[in-house]
C-alpha cells in the first residue's frame, strides 16, 4: 500500500508527537496516597540538630578556599538525609522569592492531606529547600531557607498540621538533588523527608484529625 507524500509527512509528524523526549519525561506529581506510603517507611533516623547544621550550612556557603571543589564534586553537607524516606515534590515559586504560584496550592495541600493520614501521625518531619548552581553560592542558601520555611509554614498555619511535627532546612546548592546536573531543574525541587517520631507523650493529633483530610480555608 502506497501513501501521498502530503499523508506520509502527517504520520511522521504524529510518531514525533508520541515519542517526543519533553512529553515523555514530565514529572507526575505524586498522590496524596504516594506521599504517606512513601514517608511511613521509616525505622529509625539520625538525631539532627537542625539550627547547627543551619549554622554550618550557611558557613560552608561563604567558603572563598581556592581548593572548594566545583559544585558537582561538593560532599553533601548533610549525608544523613540520603537514607531516609522522602518525597521529591515540585513546588513553584514566584522567581527569586518565597512566594508560592497558585498552581502549587493543590500540591501544598496534598502534603498536607497526607501528613494526617493515619499511618504518618506519629512521625516528624523535614522540609528541605534546594536551589541550582546558579547565583550566588550563599543568597542560594538563603532563598532555599526562605522557601522551606514558607511551605512549613502553609502547612502549619493554612492546614492546620501541627508545628511540633515539622522542621525547615534549606540546603541551597551545598546539596543537590541531582549530583551530576547542578544546574537541573530537578534541584529546585522542594523534599519532605521522614526525620523521627513524634515523642509518646505529645499526641501526634487528634482522632478526629486522622479521619478528615487537612482542608484549605476559604
């Protein structure tokens, strides 16, 4: 069977649109079920002390040594992170500033909806900024600071998750998500990591908390 050259063109342009590399590799954004699955694999964690590895995160950031290795052979600041359950989440944000864009609400709340699901109740968690390589090394540490304290701070103050269960860290580019690439997208990327167990005698939350998904005030 023959084809017109005016058809056969057509078909080639369509197999082009379903193999298309850009389409093929946009992120899902995960599930409120996703989350807590993910985030309850946790056993036991390391005993982090965030407000010193704040410090020496910001210190590490204004190193000036000659021998600082180049940005994708940096030793991760904070190793301690890597074994621990986490969710990659992309969050967007209004540019070079914490502002959270309107079409990351959804996913804020989804988090949120997740962290009161049953089986996550007795944990605490993380909120870990990142950045790329690009801009300053030690304004990046503080705009990722900036923007983990805002998600925290959404899930605290707009869905009602309690403080006692979330901590903040921006690890600015002294810690990328993807090594190799320091200057990939995939390293704006917000996580939530599973970091301890929320102490026996503070109740983690309410029976009725752990029936209702956290809702958005209107």
């Amino acid at each position: 069977m023959r084809f017109a050259p005016r058809k056969i063109g057509l078909l080639l342009a369509l197999a082009a649109f379903v193999v298309s590399p850009s389409l093929a590799q946009t992120p899902t954004a995960p599930t409120r079920d996703d989350i807590a699955n993910t985030l309850s694999q946790f056993d036991t964690g390391p005993d982090l002390d965030i407000p010193a590895l704040k410090q020496k995160i910001s210190d590490r950031s204004r190193s000036r040594s000659r021998n600082e290795p180049e940005p994708a052979k940096r030793p991760p600041i904070v190793p301690e992170l890597k074994g621990l359950p986490t969710v990659n989440l992309a969050i967007q944000f209004d540019v070079d500033t914490p502002i959270i864009l309107p079409e990351s609400y959804e996913t804020v709340g989804r988090i949120a909806d997740a962290l009161v699901d049953a089986p996550l109740l007795p944990y605490t968690f993380l909120v870990v900024g990142h950045t790329d390589s690009t801009g300053r090394r030690e304004s990046n540490v503080i705009l990722s600071q900036r923007r983990a304290d805002a998600i925290r701070d959404a899930l605290v103050n707009t869905f009602k998750i309690s403080a006692k269960r979330l901590q903040s860290l921006g690890l600015g580019e002294e810690q990328f998500i993807d090594q190799a690439h320091p200057t990939s997208p995939v390293n704006l990327q917000i996580q939530i990591v599973t970091i301890g167990k929320v102490p026996e005698s503070e109740p983690a939350a309410t029976a009725a908390s752990a029936k209702k998904p956290a809702r958005k005030k209107k």
